[in-house]
C-alpha cells in the first residue's frame, strides 16, 4: 500500500515549472539567446518522450528537429494561459504520431537502444531496456503516449488530458488499459525476475 | 464496501494519486483485508519502478539543435518564393491602380476645358446675303465658278474661255 505522502511528494515532484518558460517562449520568436535557453529546458523531456514513442535513436533525432522548428514557428500562436511544455509534447505528439503512421519498415534493433546516461549506466543493462523499450513499441501509439506521459514522465492526468484532446475520464481509462497492456507482457519476461529479486 | 474489480479498477489512479479523496479511502480499506488486491498493487508499483529505472531520460546530441539554428537560419536569409509572388503581385496591382487612376484624371481635365471652352464660346452673328455662311461651311470657295458655284448661282454668267455644263434638273422649274 502506499502511504498519501508519498504520493503527494510525487506529484510535486512531477509538475512542470512553466510560468519562467512561457516568459522565455514569448521572447524566443525573436531572440536566438531566449529560444536556446528554453530549448535547454524542455529538451531532455521532450526527446524522451519522442525516443520512447518511435524507439529509434535516428528517427528521434530527426523527429525533435521537426518538433522544435514547428514550436519556433508557432510561438506566437501560444495561448498565455497555456501550458509551455504541455504544448510542446502536444505537437511533438503528433509529429510522432505522424510519422508512425507513415512508417512501414520495421525497426533496427540496433539503433533502438540509446546509450544509458552515465550515471544511470550502473543499474540498466542494454538487455532490459531494450526488453522494456519493446514492451512500450508493442502498445498502440495511444496507449503508448499516455503511459510514457503518465507512468514513465509522471505528468498530471489533467495536463495528459489537454496534451491528448481528451477527457480526465478518458485519459484515466487510457492509462489503466495501458498498464494493464504492459503488465501482461511484464510479467511474462520480468515479472519473477524482479519480484523474486525483492524489488517491491 | 469497495469490491475486488472496483478496487483493481481505481488501482492505476490510485498509484499516480489521481483518486478523489473517498475513492482513496475506500481502496486502503479494500487493500487492508485483500491479499489479491494487494498483489496487483505490489505487481504495478514494480513495473513503474523497473520503467523508471530502466528507461531513463534521454539527452540529444548537440547536432540536433545545430542543425535546427541552421534550418531558422536559412528561412531568415532566405526569402521564400510564395513571398516574392505576393510582393510582385502587390506592386503590379499597385502600378494599375495608378495608371488607372492617371488615366482617368487626365480624362477629367480634357473635359473640363472642353466644358470650359463651351461655356466660353460666343456664336457668330449671321451673315444673310448670297455668299452665306453656309456656302463657308461646305467648304467652298464661292469665287471658285469653275467647280460647284455655277449650277447654284442663276445669275451665275460665267468668265470667257469657261465652259458651263448645264445638268438638267428634271424640267420641275
């Protein structure tokens, strides 16, 4: 079970600091100094997000470049009481979404694993992020955005929901299906491993 | 009292403390006394650990931002086609508009003086003897007795050496 303040602990955590960033996104049409600061600030996140979505190192570099050219050229489109990184992952969302539905070929496993980040490097092995990273590929793109979204970014559903164009309710229902997805295939792979191992 | 498939319903906003306040209370009380619930719980809190782990946020590579300078760089330089075609189009549009406009200016002024020269004109006093005005109108010289003079003029009596061909009008007179 988990105690409230955990949880509360997590949530604050996890939301976005956003009123610095929409003052930078108002500056950064204009000024390069601005839009690199704002770019060093919502990168990590949103390069993740399009890593996990397409799983392809290459196709994810490509897939950011298409993103932060439409967010520079949509800047001014920005609502002042939008969220800055909420839009963001909206449009690198569909731009992903995109171009999952263009591509046909399968991936190449071996450039669908990104090297881990050093200090991380210790407890992630190739082997289980790339089993982990094939279980994400293996959800439909809708169920895939809102887990990386809820479980993996740990994003308010309130803000999924406006990322998405969806309802809380729906979001809720989308993220409970999703897990329900992965866990079926977490278990069959790294289910014993982990819980055996004394991981909860 | 909260059953299994309504606990194991509200598990996943439960974990990402996405549950009203009562809903939260209902589902401790199920966990409480529900090994299976409680299973199911334990089984998501380790597959969110393991992603969280495993899956770690990725940084990209330098050349990703380079690249997209470059791109803004070249669209600022470079002037795009679509915006070259509307410039060309409002200058012709507005080299038109002038022309015209000149055009019809110049139009207006001609016809101001001629209004101008209209209501300036006085007409001649009339002249009623022989050589009328009329004769004058047509253009005509009326000393001239070898061409049109000579048939309209009865006490017409031509010059020595100038032959006169009568046309006959019918004999009406």
């Amino acid at each position: 079970m988990i105690s409230g303040a955990v949880l509360k602990q997590t949530a604050v955590v996890a939301a976005p600091v956003d009123t610095p960033l929409a003052e930078l996104a108002r500056r950064a049409a204009t000024d390069d100094l601005a839009f690199r600061e704002l770019y060093d600030r919502i990168k990590r996140p949103l390069f993740t997000f399009i890593f996990r979505m397409v799983g392809h190192m290459g196709e994810a570099e490509e897939l950011m470049q298409e993103t932060l050219l439409k967010i520079h050229r949509n800047l001014g489109r920005l609502r002042a009481d939008e969220s800055f990184l909420g839009w963001c992952f909206t449009i690198a969302r569909n731009t992903a979404i995109s171009h999952l539905r263009r591509r046909r070929a399968p991936l190449d496993p071996i450039d669908s694993v990104p090297e881990p980040v050093e200090h991380e490097a210790v407890h992630a092995s190739a082997e289980v992020t790339a089993d982990l990273q094939k279980m994400l590929l293996n959800l439909p793109p809708k169920y895939r955005s809102v887990f990386i979204l809820g479980v993996l970014e740990q994003r308010e559903y309130a803000e999924i929901a406006k990322i998405m164009g969806k309802s809380l309710a729906a979001v809720k229902a989308d993220i409970h299906r999703a897990r329900g997805m992965v866990r079926e295939q977490w278990v069959r792979t790294r289910g014993p491993v982990v819980l055996g191992g004394g991981e909860t | 009292m909260m059953t299994c498939q309504d606990a194991l319903e509200r598990l996943s906003a439960y974990l990402d403390g996405e549950t009203s306040p009562s809903d939260r209370l209902d589902v401790d009380a199920h966990l409480q006394r529900c090994d299976g619930c409680r299973r199911e719980l334990d089984i998501l809190l380790s597959i969110d650990a393991d992603f969280r782990r495993n899956l770690p946020a990725v940084e990209p590579p330098p050349e990703v931002f380079a690249q997209v300078i470059q791109e803004l760089g070249r669209g600022r330089g470079h002037v795009a086609w679509w915006r070259l075609g509307w410039a060309a189009a409002g200058m012709t549009a507005m080299l038109l508009v002038g022309t015209i406009g000149y055009r019809q200016y110049d139009r207006y002024r001609d016809e101001q003086a001629i209004v101008k020269q209209i209501d300036q004109y006085k007409p001649p006093e009339r002249v009623s003897n022989v050589f009328s005005t009329a004769r004058y109108k047509q253009n005509e010289n009326p000393f001239d007795y070898g061409r049109s003079t000579a048939r309209q003029n009865p006490f017409h009596v031509p010059p020595a050496g100038v032959q006169v061909q009568v046309v006959s009008n019918g004999g009406g007179r």
